[in-house]
C-alpha cells in the first residue's frame, strides 16, 4: 500500500523533468497532475492511455483505487458543467477512484516518455527534444548504423494500428529519426527544418490529409500508427517505474483500444 499523497508527490517529481519548463503554458488543457482525489490508501492502480466512463467502469472492475492516464478530460470551458463532464466526475468521486493524468510529460519525458520509447523500440538513441508548435513534444534520434525501412515497419508492426498509413518515400537506409506521438504529424511550415535536419524518417500517430504530397515531394519516410497506438508506450512504461517504485502495489493495464 501507498498514500495518495505519496504516490502524488513521486510522479510529480519523477515526470516533471525540466522544472524550467512551464508546464501549465505549454499544456492548457490538458492535466499534467493529480486531477481527481479517491482513496488515502492505494493498493491497486489501473494504467490507460485515455481517460472515459468504459476506461472508470473497467479500473473499477478491477478493484483499482487509483487511475493513471495519459488523457485525462478537459473541465468545462464555464461553470455550465455539461452532462459528460457530470458523469465522468461523478462516477470517479462515487467510487472514490483517483484519476491522474500526464499529457506533455508523458509525450516529452526523456526517460519514459512515448516518443523516447518509440525511438528506443526501433533500435534508435535519442538525440535531442524535438520541437513541435514551438515546444519540445517530441524528440529525434538517431542509429549508429543505418537501418532498412523495411525492419523499422517490421519492428513496429505489432505495436501499431491496424489502420497505420504509412509512406515510404525517402531513404531505404535510415539513419535520423523523429517521434512525435499522437496528433503529432506536422504542418507544412515543419517541413523545411526536417529538410535541413536530415530527417530520414517521421513517425507520429495521426495524418492529415496533406502530408502525403508533401512527404513524397520532401523524400521522407513517414508513419502514422495510430493516436492510441503510440501512446501506449509511455503509459506502460511508467506503469513498471511505478511497479518498480512501489512494490507493495499492485499494477494493472487497462487496455481500451482505439483504432485511431
């Protein structure tokens, strides 16, 4: 068993990483903390990657006094609190479940962070936080030897989704890397500093409709795995920090998958 509290001040610590970095400015919507207060006592904590009442009603389920997440859910925009707001809230609340949720830190955490992971899973080092809108949600990597494209697909194919796009247009031998999970994929003002950065390939979760030309006429490798697929990777791998940490505790996944 762990106190709330105690388990609140770890991961606090542990994922804010560079407390230079305000966090509150580079994510205003999302939370990056403790968001709904359950049980002093902690004995089982449910990890996902997307917070919903299926995601409450499974962590339940499962006897979980805690709930860990990378999407926690926005608060309303006034004080006219809508109804799926209501019912998220109070279903945590009338079952005394804790609901913490880390969106930037869990994307741009240089340990444990899904695009850190991501690179890693590939074969990759990390190299440097990659900036996306101006602040560091991603990061670049980089192989000691160059890589087939062909093994990095290989590789990843069992973590992605099934509805994975994927274009390969560059290289066939990579060497530079970048991870942006989620909706991660750039805009077309991005393209030029992946041009200058000798980007071989990009990998993010979502696509939009017009990076396909603009990744064929750039000549870089790109793909697109799935919003839920590629963050999946940081939620479990702080799940076993925790594990690690807090050995009396018990852990648990709570996979909700989403094809998206």
């Amino acid at each position: 068993m762990v106190t709330l509290t105690q388990l609140q001040v770890y991961l606090d610590d542990y994922l804010n990483f560079d407390k230079k970095l305000d966090i509150a400015k580079i994510d205003t919507f999302m939370t990056n903390g403790l968001m709904v207060r359950g049980n002093d006592e902690v004995h089982k904590i449910g990890f996902g990657v997307s917070a919903s009442l299926a995601l409450f009603a499974t962590a339940k389920k499962n006897k979980c006094d805690a709930l860990i997440v990378h999407h926690s859910f926005n608060f309303p925009s006034s004080n006219r609190y809508d109804l799926i707001f209501q019912n998220r809230i109070g279903y945590l609340l009338k079952n005394n479940i804790s609901l913490f949720g880390y969106h930037f830190l869990l994307d741009a955490h240089p340990e444990i962070g899904h695009n850190v992971q991501i690179i890693k899973k590939i074969g990759a080092e990390p190299l440097a936080p990659y900036l996306h809108r101006g602040n560091p949600w991603g990061w670049t990597g980089e192989f000691v030897q160059a890589v087939n494209f062909s093994d990095i697909e290989r590789t990843l194919k069992p973590y992605l989704s099934k509805t994975s796009t994927i274009y390969n247009f560059g290289k066939k031998m990579i060497k530079k890397v970048v991870a942006v999970s989620g909706m991660g994929s750039p805009v077309p003002s991005d393209m030029h500093d992946l041009l200058e950065e000798g980007i071989d390939l990009f990998i993010t979760g979502e696509v939009h409709e017009w990076n396909r030309e603009l990744f064929r006429e750039a000549k870089i490798n790109f793909i697109a795995g799935g919003h839920y697929a590629t963050e999946v990777f940081g939620v479990q791998a702080l799940m076993e920090k925790v594990r690690t940490k807090f050995q009396d505790v018990e852990v648990h996944w709570l996979d909700l998958a989403n094809e998206i």
